[in-house]
C-alpha cells in the first residue's frame, strides 16, 4: 500500500510500505477515506519527539470503511464506516474505566503514556493513518460507526482536534463571562475559539503571528493580537486585560518560535523546545487563574517559569487529550448543526502529495492552515 513515513529529519515521503495485518483477536483494517494532518505530527517531522526511524508511517486523524475485523470485535463489522480517535486504549484498566483513554495501562510497551495511533515507538509503535489501510488495535474501545448522512469532512476531527480543542477549554475551566486567551491560531487553536465563544466567554484574545491565521481567528469574533508586535507579548495581556486573564490555553507546544538560543539548546538536547507560549501564559493569566497545555512539549525546560504561577495561585494542567471520552457527544452536536469544523480545510489533496502538504503546512504557505488527504 501507499503510506507517507518519517524518511529522516524535516522530511517526508510516500512510499510502498507492507499491508497491515490482522495481529490481535480485537484488532480491525480500515480502508482509509480520509486522513488530516496535525500540527503535532510537524513534531515528529522535525525530529523533537523521541523513537522516530525511518519508515515510521505518520498520522493520527484517520476515518474508513472497515476491511475486516477480528474474531473479538463485536461493536464493529466489515462495511461499517469509522472514525478512529488517536488513542489506543485497552478499556478495563484503571484509567481507560476512569475515562482517561490516553493514559492507558496497556497499550504501550515502550513507555508510561497510553499508546497512541502514528506517533513513533515511544507511544506504542503503531503505524499511522496516513495511508491506504490502517490497523487499529482495541476496535471494541476506539472507532466510531458514523452515519452515512454526514461528510468525511465534518466528522474526520472527531479522531483529535475537536475532542482535543474541547478538552483544553474544559481543564482551563472556562466558563460564561471569562475572558480566555488563546495562544495559537493553528487548527486547535481556532477550534478552542469556537468553543470559548459556544461557551459564553465575555472575551478571547487570540494570539499568534502570522496574518492570515489571526485573520481567520477574528471572523469568529475573537481580539487578534500579533506576538511580533510586542516585547513583552505577556504583560501587554495583563495590561489589557487589567490584570490577566481567567484562562490561557496554550495550543502552541513545541511549535513556538524559538530564540537563536533555545535552537542551540535543543540541538544540544539542554531543551525540549520553545519556552515563549508558556512565558507568555504566564505573565498573561490572572491570580488564582488557569492555564492549559493542549499543545504537545517535551521533556526538560530549563528556566521554566514556575515560580511566576506558584506565587499567583495559578492552576496549571496539561497532556494528551482522551479524545474517545467526546466522540459521542461532539457527534451528536455535529449531527444537529451546532458545530461546525470545516471551515479550517484550507487544502484537500490525494494522498500521493502529502509531501507537498507537509511543506505547505509547516511552512505555513498558501493560506494553510489544515490538510485533509484523499486515498
């Protein structure tokens, strides 16, 4: 089958790459329709995340028609059409039953985190999406049967950045009145801003640099602020905001723009990677106020600003979204026209040109600001 992989460091190809196969009783092949790609899969690419080689197929939001299933799928059958959530969880431990999927006990050999779907041997070793055919392990948890009525394009970030983008606004603990900063204007940032504006915040203040991303950001009624304007973007915010704001989602991560220095660092392995979103939070927030990491980090941060939250009472949170947990209930919204995502689909191309998409995207050129790839 055809497959885009990780062929080194900054680079991308399409290749032939062996079918999957079934392995397990409760695994199933999807015929991929549709395939996205994500701002953290840029993380891999660019080498920032641990146990990637060569050959590595990418992508985690991926939906298809089932091929076949194991003799212990029983939620699922061949013909049906899914999504599948990036989560690989096993359902029946601790914190599968606690709804916390990506964290699950079982499903990843190779490190503590739950496994997760095309992101490199540290989360699991599962190929990714991003291809012709897919397997996917512990089909009775993950995959969602969507009706036929509703487009790939409406249900296909179901699998991250819509649970994810949802996610972030529940542990900032956003609620009607807030004033919200959003720090990122990329797909989850964007979503972030549906989602703070659905909820009844007073105010969301997006923040990023590049013009057609902040442009995208205000036709949804949020304050624009563009970080290359400032010297001290953080306390800029507090100042607007008369002393800081009741959340700050940071949907950044590793995607910051680093200093000279912090490049050297990270070369060096003294950093995982850009400090400035979080610094930024930090100055940005209020006292007794809540930040949520939903962009993907690191390992160790030097000069982390902890002491700047810890005096102010801040509440800090972060990780790998349970995206399975609000596949059911974002669907439902879908299905009523209460939300809708397509409007961030700025390219939509075959899969042989996923190279090309990758360089689109990171380099943020052609008004990019999300792929969708047809098999």
């Amino acid at each position: 089958m055809k497959a885009l992989v990780y062929d080194g460091i900054q680079k991308v190809a399409c290749r032939q790459v062996d079918d999957p196969r079934i392995e397990k009783d409760d695994d199933i092949i999807v015929k991929v329709t549709s395939t996205a790609i994500c701002g953290s899969d840029l993380h891999l690419v660019h080498g920032l995340v641990k146990g990637m080689y060569d050959g590595f197929v990418l992508g985690h939001e991926t939906m298809g028609i089932v091929e076949e299933v194991g003799k212990d799928v029983h939620n699922i059958k061949k013909g049906d059409r899914v999504i599948i959530p990036f989560p690989v969880a096993c359902g029946h431990c601790f914190y599968c039953e606690h709804n916390e999927f990506s964290q699950c006990d079982n499903s990843n050999e190779y490190g503590e985190a739950g496994g997760l779907l095309g992101y490199s041997k540290s989360y699991g070793n599962y190929a990714g999406g991003q291809a012709e055919y897919i397997r996917v392990p512990h089909a009775n948890v993950g995959p969602k049967v969507i009706p036929e009525d509703l487009k790939d394009e409406q249900v296909l970030f179901l699998t991250d950045i819509l649970p994810t983008s949802l996610w972030g606004t529940e542990i900032a603990n956003v609620k009607k009145g807030d004033t919200v900063v959003v720090l990122g204007c990329g797909p989850v940032g964007l979503l972030t801003i549906k989602w703070c504006i659905l909820k009844g915040a007073s105010r969301v203040i997006a923040v990023d640099r590049v013009g057609y991303r902040l442009n995208h950001a205000k036709s949804y009624g949020a304050e624009v602020i563009n970080f290359e304007q400032y010297d001290e973007t953080g306390a800029y915010i507090k100042e607007l905001t008369h002393g800081g704001a009741d959340a700050v989602i940071d949907c950044v991560g590793l995607d910051g723009k680093m200093s000279l220095m912090e490049k050297v660092e990270t070369a060096l392995k003294l950093q995982g990677g850009s400090k400035s979103a979080i610094e930024i939070a930090s100055q940005a927030v209020r006292k007794c106020g809540h930040i949520a990491l939903v962009g993907v980090y690191g390992t160790k941060y030097n000069n982390f600003p902890l002491g700047n939250m810890f005096t102010r009472n801040v509440t800090l949170k972060m990780g790998q979204c349970p995206a399975t947990r609000y596949v059911e209930p974002i669907l439902e919204m879908i299905k009523k026209g209460e939300f809708d995502a397509t409007d961030i689909i700025t390219h939509t191309l075959p899969l042989e040109k996923g190279k090309h998409a990758y360089e689109i995207f990171d380099a943020k050129e052609d008004n990019c600001i999300k792929v969708v790839l047809k098999t």
